[in-house]
C-alpha cells in the first residue's frame, strides 16, 4: 500500500501527535521479520553485544538456556542486519519522514519490540524525547504491528495531544526511565493494530505499553526518524544514529 499523507493527515499528526496507518507493511514483509528474529537468535553467541536484550528475568543466562520468547527487544537492527538496513529505505517509510521531516532526514533509532507472553513487563510512561534529548522535537517514530496487538497482550497506549506540552520530567534509569507525573484514566487511548499496520507518533507524545499477561506474541518494529540538523544535547542515554538518508 503507498502512503502518502494528505493535508488532513499532517493536520490530524500535528494537533494530536499520531496518526493510524493501516497496511503500512505488506503480509510478506512482516513474515520476514520473523524469518530475520530467528535466524538472528541461530547465530548467538556470535552477535553484537547490543543486538539482542533478554526480559529481566532471563538476563545473565547462558544463550543455550533462552531462547525467542525470553527476549524483551532487538536494538539497532539497522546498524547490525542487513535486512533491518534495508528495512529503513522502504518508500512507506521514508518518503513519509520526509513528508513530515524535509528532505534531510535520518534514521535514529531501530528496535524490534518482542513482547513475550507470560513474562514481560510494561513499558513505563514516558515521551521518546526523554532518552533522545533533541532540539528541536522534529522525529517521530513508527510502531509497527508484526502480530496481532491488542488491550490484553501489550498494544501501544497514548494521551493524544500530549506533545503539545513539551518534554516533562522524567526519573528513573535503564528501561524504567519514565514520567514522573501519570496520565489520568480518562486521558488514555489504547491503539490495537493488526500485523502490517503502524502507529505513527510524534517523539513526545506520551506513550505506555502493558505487560502481556496473554499466551499470544506481541512483536512490534519501531523505527525513529529525525531532521538531519536537530542537536543531541548529552544525558544519561548517548546514542549515533544508524542511517543519514542525506
């Protein structure tokens, strides 16, 4: 499916901070993803120390005690595999960052976001700015559906309109890094997709994703974008970019 964004949808991104993007992946890419996990999971140990992050509870464990559903996440992707490069050039992709970004755009950040049933955790309130620190907040990030995602086992949660009030304070460190100040209930959307669609989010939008208690999978791609010209001002998560598209 091409997505182009109209007028309405750039409208609808900057007064609410997202937007809903059905069949932003094709059936055949997201099976890919899961052929890309596997294959990256058959070659360990010998694999980037930070391609692949274990849930709390498995970390320390030898890799022929893990195994798929023991990882929390896979992290700069683009940077270590080859597919995941490529990944980040796909037209949905890119021509709508550059939509949203200008012509100079860059690829921030990769991460495949596992989910495992059963022993995740959640992912605490927070805006995405608070780990990137940029100046100004012109990135976004697409989460993408790989299998089913839904209220009970993990799908993303969002106060929209929230990054119209710029970056708040955070605590916290590592995963936990998060909010001080809780959304209210009555606030809060829970965005359910199906494998292929995306979210769209703006890098301080307020953002959260429950443990999944279900015996089903939550796999999800997110991959940032930013303006090539924003400033990193330093804190306590340092990173480099994985693509400068130019």
């Amino acid at each position: 499916m091409n997505h182009t964004l109209a007028d309405q949808q750039i409208r609808h991104f900057q007064e609410e901070g997202f937007l809903i993007l059905p069949g932003m992946l094709a059936k055949e890419t997201v099976e890919q993803v899961f052929v890309e996990i596997t294959a990256a999971m058959d070659q360990r140990p010998d694999i980037p120390d930070d391609l692949i992050q274990y849930e709390p509870s498995m970390r320390g464990k030898p890799h022929t005690e893990t195994n798929e559903l023991h990882v929390r996440k896979f992290y700069r992707m683009a940077k270590h595999l080859e597919f995941f490069r490529q990944l980040a050039h796909h037209p949905n992709l890119l021509v709508t960052a550059r939509k949203l970004l200008g012509s100079k755009v860059t690829l921030l950040q990769t991460m495949l976001l596992m989910k495992p049933p059963g022993i995740s955790g959640p992912k605490v309130w927070h805006q995405d700015n608070g780990y990137f620190s940029v100046s100004p907040a012109a990135c976004f990030g697409f989460w993408i559906a790989c299998d089913p995602a839904t209220v009970a086992n993990g799908c993303m949660h969002i106060v929209p309109g929230s990054h119209h009030h710029g970056l708040q304070p955070h605590a916290g460190s590592g995963d936990d890094f998060g909010l001080t100040e809780i959304p209210k209930a009555k606030e809060i959307l829970p965005v359910p997709l199906e494998p292929g669609d995306a979210l769209l989010f703006h890098c301080e939008l307020f953002h959260f994703t429950p443990p999944n208690r279900t015996t089903q999978r939550r796999r999800a791609l997110q991959y940032h974008y930013m303006a090539s010209d924003v400033v990193k001002t330093p804190n306590q998560f340092p990173w480099e970019p994985e693509i400068d598209f130019g």
